[in-house]
C-alpha cells in the first residue's frame, strides 16, 4: 500500500515582511492559511486618542520634529519618574504614538533606551501608566523581528503574564493579548521553553474569558504560538489550551469559530502525536459539521483540518470514519464546488489509500462528482497529484474488485489524461 502523504505548505495569507507569519509543518502535513485575524495589518500599530494631557502631543505632523529635537531622552527620564505618575503617563502617551509611526520613529524610541523602562512600568506603574506602556510595548514589537527581539530580551513576557492573575480591566486584558500576539506573529521569534510556556498560560487564561473579543484573540495567539514549530504546538498541549480551543469551535461568534479552526489547523499540522490530542478533544466531528458552515472560508479551513486527520495514523482514519467524516464530504461535494479548492480533494485522495472496497467505491464516486461539477480540472489534477492519488489510481486499476479497477481506470481517461493501456 502506498504510504498517505501530507500536503505540502500552502502560501500564507499575509503579506510578506516583518508582517507575515508562516506556519510549521511536516513533509506530511500543511498549515492552511485561509482564514486571518479579524484586526487589518494597520493595528500591528495603533496610535492612541484622546491625549491624556493638552501639554505633550505626538501626531503624524510632528513625529519627526520630536525625535529630531531630542525629545525621546527627556520622555524616557519622564517616564520613570515613579513620584508623578500623571507624568508617567503624559510621556508614555507621547512614546507610544511616536512608536505608532515609520520604523524610523520607532527606533529612535528603542535607542532612546525606552523599552526597559516601559517594560518595569508594566510590573510597577498605576493602572493607567501600566495600560499605556503595555500598548506603547504593542508598538514597538509591532514594528518587526528587530524590535521585537530587544522587547523579548527585556523581559516583558513575564510581567505581561502577571497583569491577567490580578484585577485589571477587559481593555488592559485586550491590551496584553495583542502584545503577547505581536511578539509571536512577526517572522522568527525564537523563545525559550519558558517563555512559550508562559505565552500559552496567557492564552488560556485569555481563551476563558466572556468577551468574544479577548477570546478571539487569544486564540490567534495560541495560532500563532503553535506555528512556532512541534515545540510551540508542544506548549499549547501541554498548557492544557487544546480542549478549551476546541470548545470555542462551537461559539455563535464566527471571529471565534474562525480563530480557534486556525489555532486547531496549526495543532492538526504537527506529529500524528499532536494530532492525536484533537481527537480526544472531540474535534473532528465539529470538523465534520462545519463542512456546512455558511462561511465559505470556515468550511475550506475545516476541509483542510480534515485532511490531515485522514493523513494520520490508521486509528485516527478510523475516527474520522467513525463519525460519518466521508458521507459529509460527500454532501460537501454536491453542495459547494468551491471545496474544490481546498483540503477536499487531499482528503479523497487519501482515502483511496485504505483496502475497504466499499470505502474505495466512496471515495472514487466522490471524485467522479467532483471532476464533473468543478470548472477547475486542471487544478482538481494538481491536487490529487499532489496528493499521491494518481499513482494510487494507476495502482487500483489492478484491484481485485472488478467495480474498484473500472471506475479507477474512468477517472484515469477521462479527467486525468492517461490511456487505457496505462504508462
């Protein structure tokens, strides 16, 4: 029997950049990049209004004459006046919309020496001071890997964790899981154990929360955590997030459904041991109901999971059987010619793998319906290519079930362009 393939990484749905993020995955498997976060690009940074004092302002006019009249240095000392805390605030309120500008300005804020300082204000500032460093912090990681990296060295992780076990407010919350996010969905963040351990403690706590804001995004965070590699899928497993993720695939709120598919995709793209833990959460028969889902996007994205269930071990094959994971895509087939396109034909491909001939007859009939209602042949061929399944085609045209070797050898003539006679 040929051994089932995982699908190659598909192209992330993000631009390319400080911006981008690219998800791990085995010669196996593949993260799909569907679906992205409900926050624009834009709110990597974020200025903030109204100003806290009418004395100090920074706005796109005058970013610039700031940093080039030396002001970032006095701002810095301002900041740590700890006897004056509306000080505090006053000159973290101008760093952070000095941060919210060209990468130039944000810069300048870190040479300035400002992250340290921003970074002890988040464990010792007043409420307000510690919610406008942590949203001055958002910036400055927001800017890229470099500037992320000297926030990471600083410590901020930690005191970011601190602030969500104490009584802070939804926004500060909000707050602190955008710059935890920031921190791991710029290109080639490279964290400790620890520190991803710490990240995914942030992202439970934040997942529980009754704001399907903060739920949403956590769970790109905890996405975004997982696309750090097995070791980051590692700590989201071991943090204990995988069945709280998979709980909110049942939410109301599509922003929720949508991130938690994602950070579960992430999690399906790992080891057949990381899969295996979907699948004690019960996941794969929510997969299976939102094949239906209206959203085009959170239906593709459950294909996708879908296969690469069916790429696992044959006990996890057997699950997605168990729970009737084929008669939906079939359903899906007849109703959505658009899954053309996505993990669908993988998925098909890899049940033609197995040696059941009711269920290779399933599978053919699938595909057969596929082909005649999809306006893409061409691509459907590359994806069952791609897939291993013309090769097992051209092996099931010797199947000893007479039904299993015509109806291989019709696809092979018919759609996939191969003669009678075979190679």
């Amino acid at each position: 029997m040929i051994q089932s393939r995982k699908l190659p990484p598909l192209p992330a749905a993000t631009s390319s950049g400080s911006s981008s993020k690219q998800g791990s995955s085995t010669s196996r498997k593949s993260t799909q990049m569907s679906l992205s976060p409900h926050w624009t690009e834009k709110e990597r940074k974020k200025e903030r209004q109204p100003t806290p004092t009418p004395t100090i302002g920074a706005t796109k006019m005058n970013r610039a004459q700031l940093v080039e009249g030396g002001v970032l240095p006095l701002l810095v000392r301002c900041m740590d006046r700890g006897e004056s805390p509306q000080l505090q605030e006053a000159s973290a309120w101008v760093i952070t919309n000095i941060a919210s500008g060209r990468s130039e300005h944000t810069q300048a804020v870190v040479d300035a020496g400002a992250v340290g300082v921003l970074v002890g204000l988040v464990s010792t500032g007043s409420g307000d001071v510690r919610e406008q460093a942590v949203w001055a912090l958002g910036n400055i990681v927001g800017d890229g890997a470099r500037c992320r990296d000297v926030v990471l060295k600083q410590g901020v992780i930690p005191p970011l964790v601190d602030l969500l076990h104490v009584n802070v407010s939804t926004s500060l919350r909000r707050q602190v899981c955008w710059v935890l996010t920031n921190l791991l969905r710029v290109r080639g963040a490279r964290l400790t154990d620890q520190q991803r351990a710490q990240c995914a403690e942030a992202f439970l706590v934040l997942v529980a929360s009754l704001h399907p804001e903060v739920q949403a995004d956590a769970l790109w965070g905890a996405a975004y955590l997982a696309d750090l590699g097995p070791e980051g899928v590692d700590s989201v497993l071991e943090a204990g997030l995988v069945r709280e993720v998979v709980q909110r695939l049942y939410s109301d709120e599509e922003r929720v459904v949508a991130a938690a598919l994602r950070a579960t995709g992430s999690i399906a793209a790992g080891t057949n041991e990381q899969t295996e833990a979907l699948l004690q959460a019960g996941a794969v028969p929510i997969y299976r109901d939102l094949l239906q889902h209206p959203s085009p996007g959170v239906a593709r994205e459950a294909a996708w999971i879908l296969s690469n269930v069916t790429a696992g071990t044959p006990a996890q094959i057997q699950t997605a059987m168990d729970v009737q994971v084929v008669p939906a895509l079939i359903a899906a087939v007849e109703e959505a010619t658009w899954l053309a396109g996505s993990g669908l034909v993988p998925c098909l491909a890899r049940l033609l793998q197995g040696e059941d001939a009711g269920m290779l007859l399933v599978a053919l009939d699938a595909l057969n319906n596929l082909f005649k209602k999809s306006p893409e042949r061409r691509r459907l061929t590359q994806g069952v290519e791609s897939s291993g399944g013309l090769e097992r085609l051209r092996a099931l045209k010797q199947h000893k079930v007479a039904q299993v070797a015509r109806m291989s050898n019709y696809l092979l003539t018919t759609y996939l362009w191969e003669g009678s006679q075979g190679e």
